[in-house]
C-alpha cells in the first residue's frame, strides 16, 4: 500500500490526527534541510508499524503557510496542494484549532510536537492531558520516525499570554520563526506616527498605547490607512500586571521601567485601587487587605515587590511548588517569571508574558481607581481580551494553483 493512501479524507474515521507542519519542521527526524516533507512520510510508516495496522487511517491537518515555505521545494509544495485538492490532507490558517477540536469531539490521537499553551484557556482538559497527544520521534534503530505517548506541561499564566502574543505578532509580520529570532525588537521597542492626522491607532494621542504595526514590504504600515508609518522615538520596556480575585482576572495594568506603583483597598492617586473587586471575598477576608499593601517595582528587567501591609504578603511558586515566601512590612522580594504576590487570600498579582500587545486601556499608575480593561468572565482568565480589540487579517488563503506535470516523489524507506 503506497504511503500517501493512508491519509484520509473522512476525520471521523481516522485513528490520528498529524499536525504536518510540526512534523517536517522536526531536524531531529533526519534530512538535511530545515523542512522536508519526506519526514512525514517517514511518520506515515512510522505510524503504521507503531499501530500495527496496515489499513491505519490519519486525518493530515498543515498550515498554509507551509505550502508558501519557500525552503520546501517546488515538488514538496506541488505535492502538497495535490493532495489538498484530492481532499487527503486539511490546510487552514492556523491549523491548532482543527487539531484540537478533532482531539475533544472526534477523540483522535494528535501527532505533533506543539504544546498548544495558548489554547489552554479555550480546551483547558490539554494542561496535564496523558491520552491524547503522541509526540514524532526519531525511531530508536536510527533507521526511521515513530511515535511515542505525551504528558502535556501545565503552563504558568504568563507562557499563555505569551504564546498568545506571539500569535498576534505572526499576523502582524512581527515574528520570525526562522532561525530562533522570534519577536521583532527592533520594530516592536519603537513609536510610531501615521501620515493620516485623525488616524485613531497611531495618531498624536496616547502614542504609548499604540496597537501593533503590519510589517510588509520592509517598512512598519498602519492596519488602517495602510500607509507607511514613520519612526518617532523609543517606548520604555513595560510590564503587564494582572489583578486575579477568586480565580478570575479582574483588571490589568501597566508599569514602564523605572517605576514604583502602590496597591492597595485604596493607596491614593497614584496607586492602584482594589477596593471595588472586593465583593467576591470574605468580609473577613476583604479586611486583611491594607490601604497601601504592597509597593511593585519594575525596573525594565526585574520586578520586585515591597511589603507595606499589616497583615504581610507572600511571593508563590508556580503551581504551588513548594512554600510560600512570607514578607512583613518593609521586607520586599523579586518576584521570579510564574510566581504571584498573594496580597490576601483569593487576590493575587501576576506578571504578565506579554512584552509588546497591551491593551489600549490599561492603567500606568496615575489611573489608580479606574477599572482596567478585559475582565474575565466568571469560570477563568480571559486570556483573549489581552490584546488589542482590533480585527488581526491573515494572509488570504492559497484557493487554486496549477497542477505540474512532475510531481515530488518520496524516498524509498
């Protein structure tokens, strides 16, 4: 049975899910190149041999931007949208959500390297998931690929926000993927002006909540107006500090680096006020939280927190992974990426993953008694209402492309 006819059309009757793109991006897999489609053939066995199964059926499931890689070659690409067309493999933009919605409603193995943080706030059964998931591996003889079960991370908050932002940086052209250089600095630490006088994104007012730029064509352009954006000067590295009461996020604030920020029930104007997000606490509770409890400092690199409460605080690990950190007044402490300030039980301060996508109405301090933006719905963080409330357009999808006449054939196994 030729490999390719493994793949079918129908997810509902198919054994495994393959995230494509995953797979021939994977060095470890063999080939000499950064991404090679003979690595999913050689998965394609693989998976045969490991299910013991010669009629095995895999729903194949790929990004379209793998059929734009330029690193693929012409045949690998022609391949592709030949198989495309004959239904035997699914290309979307992005192609996560289809894969893990075949995992939750249809129950398929999901073959793919990927973590899915960010999608942990929308299917959180993936945080700590044992069944689901199989991870592509060189096959130990050396000769081949198999596959092997997955314990999937719980990630911290802060990796959700991040994998998040990240998403919203490819849309925008602000990623690279290639080569391991991730966020565009050079593009993202920078402010920006439109031509258009009235532009509302990146006009005049409040040039340090500007959303992200789409960058195309070797030049920052406004979403808008699609002009050419001109460079107006450096933005301070920022901090987003999340306010969580009984679990649910319920506001967001902003610091830029050299600055200090009370929290409390109610510090004064230049703090931040948490007075009116009491009401799911304890009375009890709610009055163990002083006026001014604590002092945050960002530095641009380093955030640390200074006690300044009755009652003290504690800095928590990650997942509860050993005690608590106890501050009394005046003791003050660095708070490490995943860690929280318990200010009081059930009110909680966290770091933020994000670097660059804020949202517009986030607070810098001097707004101490004004409500952020983004509160989460009872039930968990909402992790989507981060960044800007701005439709992201990606790339139009590939529709029709000539069939050549000389397809890729895969190596010989």
């Amino acid at each position: 049975m030729a490999l390719e006819s493994h793949l079918y059309p129908d997810a509902d009757t198919a054994e495994y899910a393959v995230d494509v793109s995953s797979v021939v991006h994977d060095t470890k897999l063999g080939g000499e190149r950064p991404v090679e489609l003979a690595r999913f053939y050689a998965l394609i066995a693989g998976l045969v041999a490991y299910a013991k199964n010669d009629d095995l059926r895999i729903y194949a499931v790929a990004d379209w931007s793998l059929v734009r890689d330029r690193r693929l070659t012409d045949k690998e690409r022609s391949t592709l949208l030949r198989w495309h067309r004959r239904g035997r493999i699914e290309l979307l933009d992005p192609a996560d959500d289809r894969l893990l919605e075949l995992a939750e409603g249809s129950g398929q193995l999901v073959v793919s390297a990927d973590s899915f943080r960010d999608y942990v706030p929308r299917f959180p059964w993936i945080a700590g998931n044992r069944d689901r998931f199989l991870l592509h591996v060189p096959d130990p003889s050396g000769t081949g690929v198999t596959v092997e079960p997955r314990v999937m991370p719980i990630p911290f908050e802060s990796e959700i926000s991040r994998k998040l932002e990240e998403h919203e940086l490819l849309a925008m052209g602000l990623y690279d993927r290639r080569g391991g250089k991730g966020p565009r600095r050079d593009l993202l630490s920078r402010l920006w002006r439109c031509p258009e006088q009235d532009c509302p994104l990146f006009g005049p007012q409040e040039p340090e909540f500007q959303p992200l730029p789409r960058f195309y064509n070797d030049a920052a352009h406004c979403p808008t107006h699609r002009l050419a954006l001109e460079d107006v000067g450096g933005v301070p590295r920022r901090v987003q500090i999340k306010v969580r009461v009984g679990g649910v996020v319920r506001r967001r604030f902003l610091m830029r680096a050299g600055q200090q920020i009370p929290v409390g029930r109610a510090p004064g104007e230049d703090g931040i006020a948490l007075a009116e997000h009491l009401g799911s606490l304890s009375t009890v509770t709610a009055h163990e939280l002083s006026r001014s409890h604590v002092v945050l400092k960002w530095t641009g690199w380093k955030l640390t927190v200074l006690d300044t409460s009755r009652n003290g605080t504690r800095v928590r690990p990650p997942h509860g992974q050993g005690p608590d950190r106890v501050l009394v007044n005046g003791e003050s402490a660095r708070v490490k990426p995943g860690e929280e300030v318990v200010l009081v039980e059930g009110l909680e301060l966290l770091a933020s993953g994000r670097e660059f996508a804020f949202t517009a109405d986030d607070a810098l301090g001097s707004q101490g008694g004004q409500s952020g933006v983004g509160d989460g719905e009872a039930g968990g963080p909402d992790e989507d209402a981060e960044g800007f409330a701005q439709t992201i357009t990606t790339v139009d999808r590939l529709r029709r492309a000539p069939e050549p006449a000389d397809f890729w054939r895969p190596p010989e196994f």
